[in-house]
C-alpha cells in the first residue's frame, strides 16, 4: 500500500463516522426543529477553527445484544476550536447515536475533553442533547456522569464553563449544567428535569406537558436554572460568543479589553430618574446612559427581575453591573433575586470582573411566603457574596437605600472601595412613612387630628433624614454627586481600583448560606 | 418587557410604590393559619383504605385511612380523641396534595 492509499483509507473512515447516526436518524433530528452536533459545533465556532479528537472511540457495552453494534463517535463529539479567534474546548452529544445516550466512552470524552479545557485554562463549553444514561451500560454509565460532575466542580471559578441545552437533558445528566457557569435554553428545544412528565403522572397523578414541567420558558422564568433564553438555536450561539467577549479565559487572566466607546447621545441620565422614589423608572435605561456604547448583556433576564445583573463596558473594560429595578416589585430584594444577584457577584469575583451597583430598592420583600421559604438564609447570599468579593466594587446610591437592603448593596461596611449618592438618594433605616410611625408613634396618636400630623411627620423625617447628607457626614457614601457626573466618576474609580490589592483570611474555603 | 405592563401598588413600611408584579409575586399563597380539625393531604396520592364512618368516635393514634404515594402506604391517624365529622374522599380516588380529606372535632 502507498501512503497515498493510506491517506484514502483515513478519509473514507472519517467520513463514515461523522455521519453519525445515519440519514434516518439526522432526518428525525431535522424534524424536531433541531441542528446536528456537527452543525452546531461549526455554527458556533470561528469558521475552519474546530478540531475533532476520539472522532474513533467505540462504545464499550458488552450485553444485551449491544456487542454487535457502532455507536459511531459513541454519541458525543469532542474537540476544540476558536471564538473570536480565542481557544475553547467543546463537546456536543449526538442524538442521532442512539439518542445521545451516556455510556462509559462517550463519557470519557467529555472527560478528556474538560480536563484538557481545565490543563490549558481555557474556557469549556458543553452541548447538551442526550435521552439520558444508556440503561445497557449499568453502573457504567452511572459513574460517568459522576465523573463530569466531579470535574465540573473542580474548574468551577477557574475556567468558564457554559452549557448549552438543545434538546433533552433529564434525570441525573442535568446536574452537570447546574454545576457550570452559565446555562443557555431555546424555545420549543430545551427540556430540562430530574424526572418527566410521565414518572410525575404515575406517581403523583399530576398531568404536565413536557415544555410545561421543563422547557425553556420554564428554566428561563420560573426556576432560574437557565441564564440566556433564545427563540432559535442561531441566536442562542450569537449569544454564546457575546458571552465569550465579556468573559476573560480563565481566573487568571482579565476580560480582553474592547475599542472605548462613549454612551450613544441622547440618554441622558438626570432625565429618567424621578425625585419622587415612590415613582418607578426602568434602571436598564440607566445602566445604558452609563456604559461603552449603551450596551448592556443582560444575564437571567426572565428570572427576578427586580433585580438586574449582567456585564457592560466602561472605556473598553469589562464590568458586572447589579442593579436594583423599582420597574418591578420597587426593586426589592426577596429570595430570587438575592440567590440570582450573589450568583453573579461570586461570578465576577472569581474572574476578576469589577462590580459597579446601582441602587435603588425599599428593602426586603415582607410576606409570609417569603419568611417561610427562608428569605433569612437566601437573603443572606448576598450578604456574603458581596462581602467575600475583592475585586473592585463600586456603589452608586440613586434614590433609595433603606435599612436592610441599604447594607446589603454593597455598602461601605461590607468594603465597597467607592460609594457614590445623587442628592436624590435617601440612606436611612427605613423609608419616611414607616419611621414616622414609629418614631413619632405617641404624638401622632395623641394629636387632634392625627393623620394630618402624620403627613407633619413623615415631612419631617423625610426633610432631615432622607437624604444622602446624613450619611455622607459619617463617611458612609465618599461623594454626593450631580447624576450626569456617574459615568465619568465610575471610570475614575476604576482606573484608581486597577491595582486593587485584598484578601480574604487564609481559609479552606467559607461556608455561604447555600 | 416592563413597561407595556400596568403600573400597580406595592405597600412597603407604610410606603406605596408604583410598579409591577412578577407572576411569583402575583400567584403566591395566602397564608392561611392551619385548622386542627380539617385534615389534609400532605402528598399526592391514592386513599386506598378507608376505615372510619361519619359521627364515628376516634382515639387518638386510630388509623384514619391510607394514603398510597411513591410506592408507601401512609397511615393517616386521629391526632386527638375525638369524631369524625365529615369525611371528603372515598376509596380509590386519586387525589393531589393538599387536599381536604376529613373534618374531625375534638371530645369535650
């Protein structure tokens, strides 16, 4: 034989073997409305950039008649390429090969796959379209999946990790997303659940559609599993490398920084805040008069959205912005969005990402449900999150900053290096109407007329305490600044934080009110 | 996604705030402080036995009924002395957690 016969041979292997799961399978895969794992890996990808490693591995199940059959690839590809022209690593269940099915060798791809991304410190990204565990494998099977779950862990806060959810992902295979950093879901394709609707009907007799117990919409609005949402695969790939551009390679490095852009002309700041702090606004147009260009990516947009957290640029750097929304609930902190902002807070602490907060909240969301469901532990979080973090962290105080909430944004006492308030801004321990109930209880039950003296009241307190003067007196806030004044201070902070040196005790690691 | 919902009343120490519900917020359960005489479901499931009859005399600890559910038969028992006042299930139904199965009233 000649090498170039050799080389013939080679070709005619590949070949084979990237059809997968044949033209009937890939027909069926087209039907659900779904790509091919090649065709996702190469739709995300830098064009030319991907490639393909075990492309030869052979499944390793010895009964129930399955010694006699290919699984080509066994059912995952495996490989790494480039975004943005930035290595990643990545693998891709292949449901055209026997359902994407989890068996020990198309376990141990991924698994060479992350260990290689977690070596190299460069960012993983998991395509997820399996039926589950390959029930032919037994335990085998079982221990893959520990297997990843195990090494997710571990790079957990050293390298990214996405997972990207297109097709089923049920029963223990979903631990491995909900271990990474950031989960992307699509309309109609994304099913997600510990056990489906048909174990939930005969168990429990609680009848539920597929997509309503776990699909999209589900993990995006109502769980919180899931932090992007797409109505089609493409755009949840656009999403996918807008990620990457905000995020550094690993907790060793930064974000690469972008071309500084000023904020697009026309959004001006003083013109979308109220005085008034009972008068709702939407913060994201804030957040947009201040950042490179008014962009802003906002990540888990669906899920407790009085609270906003996502990345943005100023001068060309990466930041995560957390704000408070008044558009929704007034901006409270409540369980959902305290867990969703010290998820982020601890995201950004762990890749050197500055944290800018933008507050304006009445405080904790009060309720029954919320006390019983442990707002206290869940509250908590964010707490910790923020008292853990040393990257820079800077705090602008637009209106309100009541009690609870006020130390939990990232105050002063918890080493926010930067504390600046508009002149609208009310630190106080409650908000007036309440302390004047209080503080005011005896006079306003004895007076004549005692709602007018009330109204006296609450103008009293509001006039002496309401505002950021009172705290600024203390050090609490380092500037009372003019709103069209934010962007320009936030960039100064960040330029004078670049250098930020700040430790945390020696410690194995904290215990967080998980 | 906000703006195109009805701006609504949110009552915070005494402050009323102009903004907008989630659909946790809007659907979450009115506390309701427990009766002792009202016996519910505590998981989806099937009664499978019924063992006691309106008006029926019931000590404490008797065996109510039995509630089958993740393969489990629960016994479901009298929490005090007492009679059954009126009974809301029947044998074999199926029936979702949370669900009023007996009323009881203590001895006096």
């Amino acid at each position: 034989m000649s090498l170039r016969s050799n080389v013939l041979d080679l070709r005619k292997r590949k070949k084979e073997v990237q059809k997968g799961g044949g033209d009937k399978a890939i027909e069926k895969q087209v039907k659900m409305g779904k790509l091919t794992a090649r065709e996702r890996i190469l739709a995300l990808l830098d064009k030319n950039s991907f490639h393909e490693y075990d492309l030869f591995v052979e499944h390793a199940a010895k009964d129930f008649g399955m010694e006699g059959k290919t699984l080509h690839g066994d059912g995952v590809i495996i490989g790494t390429g480039t975004i943005y022209d930035k290595p990643v690593c990545i693998f891709a269940q292949d449901f055209t090969v026997a359902g994407g099915s989890l068996g020990l060798m198309h376990a141990r791809k991924i698994t060479k796959i992350m260990d290689h991304a977690l070596k190299m410190r460069v960012p993983l990204i998991g395509i997820n379209d399996s039926g589950g565990a390959r029930i032919q494998e037994g335990v085998n099977s079982l221990a893959g999946y520990g297997e990843i779950f195990f090494r997710n862990t571990l790079a957990s806060g050293v390298i990214p990790q996405i997972s990207v959810i297109l097709g089923p992902c049920a029963g223990g295979a979903v631990y491995s997303p909900a271990l990474t950093d950031f989960v992307f879901v699509v309309e109609n394709i994304s099913k997600m659940f510990i056990t489906g609707p048909s174990v939930v009907k005969s168990v429990l007799g609680e009848e539920v559609s597929m997509e309503e117990l776990g699909g999209a919409k589900v993990h995006a609005e109502v769980t919180g599993n899931a932090h992007f949402y797409a109505e089609t695969e493409m755009e949840c790939f656009d999403q996918i490398k807008t990620l990457i551009s905000f995020i550094p390679r690993s907790n060793l490095k930064k974000a690469l920084p972008h071309k500084p852009k000023a904020p697009l002309k026309g959004v001006k700041v003083e013109d979308i805040v109220p005085a008034d702090p009972r008068i709702p606004y939407d913060m994201r147009d804030v957040l947009k008069s201040i950042t490179d260009g008014s962009e802003f990516f906002e990540v888990m947009e669906r899920f407790a959205p009085n609270i906003i957290v996502g990345f943005g640029r100023m001068n060309g750097e990466t930041v995560g912005f957390v704000a408070n929304q008044p558009m929704v609930l007034a901006g409270v902190l409540d369980i959902d969005s305290s867990d969703k902002a010290a998820r982020f807070i601890r995201y950004c602490d762990a890749f050197n990402i500055p944290i800018v907060t933008m507050e304006d909240l009445p405080g904790y969301l009060p309720g029954v449900d919320q006390e019983h469901a442990g707002v206290i532990r869940h509250g908590a979080k964010i707490l910790y999150a923020y008292s853990e973090a040393t990257v820079p962290k800077i705090t602008v105080i637009v209106r309100k900053a009541y009690g609870g909430g006020y130390i939990a944004m990232n105050s002063r006492h918890l080493r926010a290096d930067f504390v600046f308030a508009w002149p609208t801004a009310e630190i106080a321990v409650m908000g007036p109407e309440g302390a004047a109930n209080i503080v005011f209880r005896k006079e306003i039950a004895e007076a004549e007329n005692p709602e007018e003296m009330r109204q006296q009241k609450i103008e009293e307190y509001k006039e002496k305490f309401a505002n950021p003067y009172v705290a600024a007196a203390q050090g609490y806030i380092d500037e009372v600044i003019e709103p069209s004044e934010t962007r320009a201070r936030i960039l100064h902070a960040l330029q004078v934080s670049e250098n930020k040196s700040a430790s945390m005790p020696a410690k194995k690691h904290g215990i967080p009110p998980f | 996604m906000a703006e195109e919902k009805e701006l609504k009343n949110l009552v915070i120490q005494g402050a009323v705030y102009k903004t907008t519900y989630t659909k946790r917020f809007e659907n979450r359960v009115k506390y309701v402080t427990p009766d002792p005489n009202e016996l519910y479901s505590f998981i989806p499931g099937t009664i499978i036995d019924l063992f006691v009859k309106t008006k029926q005399k019931v000590k404490e600890g008797e065996t109510l009924l039995l509630l089958e559910a993740m393969k489990m038969e629960n016994q479901v028992r009298m929490p005090f002395d007492g009679e059954i006042v009126k009974i809301h299930v029947k044998k074999g139904e199926v029936i979702p957690n949370r669900h009023l199965m007996i009323e009881i009233k203590p001895t006096k």
